[in-house]
C-alpha cells in the first residue's frame, strides 16, 4: 500500500507535503487533521520474516519511549498505528531544526547570539533531564534531532534507537561525529553517553564553520573567542572520556542559568527567528505528584498557596475535585472559591499555572504531607526575594533545585525546616549573596546526610543562629566559601548534631564569634573532635575576652 492512499486508510491524516525530514528510521510528512496540522514519521517493515520480527520490536520500543514524555522539550507523540506493510507515528509538528538554523547562520557567516546559545542549551537540558529522569539514554543526540516548534521552544525528538538503562545495551550508533566514546568502543555505557553528544552540540553552536570530520575524540576542539570562556569550560567538562568523570546534568544546568544571567545579546541586527528565540514566552508552572490514601478521603489537607495561579490542569483525572488554599486571606482565591479542601484517593500528577511572577514564595509548599515530587523546573523564581518556610514540614524526600534562581532572595528562614524524609540537598546552584537570613533553614531535617552548600556566599548574612539545629544524621558540613563577619548571629547553630564529624571552614567559623556563642554552637555535637591545637587557640581567646569583659 503506497502513501497516496485515501485519508480514511491513514486514520482521517491527509498528506499536505511528503518528505519534509528524516528521521533513524523513517520519512517525515506533513499532515492535517480535525483543523491542525501534524508530523507524520512512515515506517516499512523489512520484506524477510526475521528482519521484520526484530524491526516491529524496535519500532514498539520507539513507540513506547515516545508516549511517556509529557515535556516542554520533548516532541509531543500524539498517535500511533499500522496499516499493512506500515507503521505510523503521529506527532507534534515542527517545521525547523537546530542542524539547519545553524547552517544558515554559517552561510552569512554569522556567529549565533550568545544569550540564543543559553536558550537553547537550557531548552535542550531541561528536555534531557527528562529522558533521564524516566531511565532512558537517547544515544542520538544532534542538532538534526533538537526540533524548533512554532512557539520557538528546541525540543528533542527522534527516540528511534533509544534505551531504558535497564534494558540490553546495544552498540547500534546514531551519527558518528556525535556519538560517545564509550559506544564508539564497544563499552558499557549509560545515561553519560548523552552528555558527550551536548558537549559536541555546544562546539557547534559556537562555531562560525560548517562540521568537518574531526576525530572522534577530540576532546581540545576550540569555540570562537567572541565567546564567554565559560562555554568552553562547559564544553571540557561535557567531553571528557571517562564517563564517570563528565559532569552531572543538574550542574549543567546550573552553569547555563548563570550564564544567560550574565549575559546580554551581543548582535544589534539579530536575523528574526534568533529574535522570536530572545522574545518568546516564558512558562511559568510547577508540576506535583501528589498520593493520598483512603485514610486521607473526608479530611481538610493543607496543600498549596492559591493566590496568583491562574489554572489548575488534572493531567490523569477529569474531575477530580481539588480545591486551593491560600494562607494569607484564610479562603480560597475567587479562581477556585471554596476553602481549603481535599477530597480524592489514588496518585495524581497536577500541573498549576502560575499568572505572574511571584516575589514571595514563603509557605508555598508548607505543610504538603502527601507530595511526592515537586517538578520546579519552568517555576520562575526570578524576582523572588522571600522563600521563607517554602517546604517546611513537608514530606518530600529529594528537590530538584537545579533551575531555581536565588540571586534576589533576603530570607531563606526555615525554608527546609522540619522535612524529615530529606536525605540529600543539592544547593550548589543556590546564589546567596543577597541572604540575610538563614536562620532555622535546615532545622529537624534528621534524616538529612548530604548538604551541598559550595556556591554559597554569606557577606550580607546577619543571622545564622540555629541553622543546622537537631540535623542528626549529618556527618560532615562544608562551610569554606562562607564568610562568617563579626556580628553574625551563630547561637545553637549545630545543636544536636550527633553524627556531626567534621566543619570545613571551622576557623573561619569561630574568629568572630563570641564566648557565649561558642558555648551553645556546638551543644550536643557529640562525634565532633576538635584538635588541640584548635582548643589551645580558642581557650586563649576565650581567656582574653573574658579578662577584657566581653
């Protein structure tokens, strides 16, 4: 059966234009159906019985990877059949690709605007962390393969060789030039396979000349110097070939958020789609999985701050009734108009679309007793200058903080107090320089092992006191980057601290404070051995202060 078959025998899809890409495995054509147009990926079965077996499991696999993506930056997968010797995939259309936006900057010999380089970087590693997050390894990454979508958001698509980790890993490549080491050897691999083909993405992107065959394993490849030298970097840590060595995604991330902070567009005659890219809109959500019991069903759960969302959207139940509080005028704001109240059983995935930028998202998520998982990687925190109390007493046990921007926050006080079932913080793209208030901030996180506190600036901080209070299950706490200026308060600061072992940045700690500080920083700290050295210092100091009258 050929393509110019009756719309009825494609599902209702009539053909506009045939070929317009391809794909791993396939033809991509454009069609229209019920007053929307689509792409349509067509696949034929191999003619030897064999061969098909094996091609039909491959292309259920695709099918299968495909429909569990509900992203931003992820090609929607829209539907799927087979008709004959055929198998269609209906998905989102998108009319352009990275591969040929580059290619028509490098016709002009234009360089890419380095703020459109961070958009794009984010776009496609916010898309990534997705395929991670589900276990799957893409193994094809490339230009070709990041699609441009008519609202200009990059989105990833093309999972015709795609893996779960879990899965039997097979060697079969994607494009060379992209491709990993490790699978270009025969070798184990996983998920950091993908991280190599970014680093190669990045060269490109900041490369005025069109790809040329390079050796696979160039590693010192150049990008123009008109760059941001922390490009470069990024790229460095991306291609390193040992893939334990290559840096963590979340930090990936990290890096281009401060980047595109840092930088402002360098083209005055930018061409119009790289303009449509710098203009277009934001989101600006949070997605939540949330579980509630048959014991939960008839009770008033506190569960989110109503005030300025827009729209609640039930991504698994019609329906279902849910209703908002908000905290600062005790009801419910007039988009959802009744109290506070919870009256549903079973997991649920709930996207809030948020109307404006928040400036305060103290108590945001206070209290949230059933959340599972909080997805804040398209929540704007900009603006945001209080984040006081924004996950106390809630039972989540990991935040992906990666995205989260913190350059304007005053008070982070007690904004993990009381979460119990935390075991590991990763604060390292946390930009505190304006803090000044951090006291309480990880209070009661007792199961909590792991505090990630390198980015951490502390010179506008006034108030630290009971900060890692009754952590108990902490063994060890970097505070090298703090600085720790007379006048900080620092009472009870480690109190209860049993496992505590060991503080990096322990001198830094003590030098301004005071006698009295000192007695009630450490009450409790069981484990925690000071050399003599250290305690000879402090007791002269001690003997100082109290002979001076201080």
């Amino acid at each position: 059966m050929g393509l110019s078959c009756c719309c009825d025998e494609l599902s209702g899809y009539k053909i506009i234009k045939k070929n317009i890409g391809e794909c791993s495995n396939g033809k991509i054509h454009k069609v229209f159906k019920d007053k929307k147009y689509y792409a349509m990926k067509v696949m034929k079965y191999e003619a030897e019985e064999e061969k098909e077996e094996m091609q039909i499991k491959r292309i259920e696999n695709e099918i299968n990877i495909f429909k569990c993506f509900d992203h931003h930056n992820i090609v929607e997968y829209i539907d799927s059949f087979n008709i004959n010797d055929k198998i269609y995939i209906i998905m989102e259309l998108c009319e352009s690709d990275l591969n040929k936006f580059m290619n028509n900057k490098r016709k002009k010999n234009e360089l890419i605007d380095e703020k459109v380089i961070c958009i794009i970087l984010k776009d496609i590693s916010y898309g990534l962390k997705e395929v991670h997050s589900k276990n799957i390894i893409h193994r094809d990454l490339k230009p070709a393969n990041i699609l441009i979508s008519t609202d200009k958001k990059f989105k990833i698509a093309d999972f015709g060789i795609s893996k779960y980790n879990d899965q039997p890993l097979t060697n079969d490549l994607g494009t060379n030039r992209y491709a990993a080491p490790e699978l270009l050897d025969n070798k184990p691999y996983d998920e950091k396979a993908d991280l190599w083909s970014l680093g190669c993405i990045i060269q490109d992107l900041c490369s005025s000349e069109f790809p040329s065959i390079i050796s696979l394993y160039n590693v010192e490849s150049k990008i123009n110097q008109k760059y941001n030298e922390k490009l470069q970097e990024l790229i460095n840590e991306l291609k390193v070939l040992e893939p334990e060595k290559r840096i963590d995604l979340n930090k990936v991330v990290t890096k281009i958020n401060n980047l595109e902070l840092n930088c402002k567009s360098q083209n005055e005659n930018l061409d119009q789609l790289s303009q449509e890219i710098l203009i277009r809109k934001k989101e600006n959500e949070i997605k939540l999985d949330i579980e509630i019991g048959k014991d939960d069903i008839n009770k008033d759960i506190y569960f989110f701050d109503g005030e300025n969302h827009e729209n609640l959207k039930e991504l698994n139940e019609k329906n279902t009734e849910l209703y908002i509080y908000n905290r600062k005028e005790n009801k419910i704001s007039e988009t959802f108009q009744k109290k506070y109240i919870f009256r549903m059983k079973g997991n649920y995935k709930i996207l809030l679309k948020l109307k404006e930028e928040l400036s305060d998202s103290s108590y945001m998520f206070y209290k949230c007793l059933k959340l599972k998982n909080i997805d804040l990687t398209f929540f704007d925190t900009t603006n945001i200058i209080n984040m006081s109390n924004m996950f106390a007493y809630s039972n989540i046990k990991s935040i992906d903080l990666s995205s989260i921007k913190t350059y304007k926050v005053k008070n982070m006080k007690y904004m993990f107090a009381f979460c119990e079932n935390l075991e590991q913080l990763d604060l390292s793209s946390f930009d505190t320089s304006n803090v000044e208030d951090m006291s309480f901030m990880f209070k009661s996180c007792n199961n909590i092992k792991d505090i990630n506190l390198s980015s951490f600036k502390t010179q506008k901080v006034t108030n630290m006191s009971n900060m890692f209070e009754d952590c108990q299950s902490i063994k060890e706490i970097n505070l090298s980057t703090f600085i720790l200026s007379k006048g900080i308060k620092k009472d009870y600061m480690f109190t209860n601290c049993k496992s505590l072992k060991k503080i990096q940045g322990y001198d830094s700690l003590i030098r301004n404070a005071t006698y009295e500080q000192t007695q009630t920083m450490f009450q409790g700290c069981e484990e925690l051995v000071l050399d003599n050295e250290r305690k000879n210092i402090e007791s002269n100091r001690y003997k100082k202060e109290i002979l001076n009258g201080k």
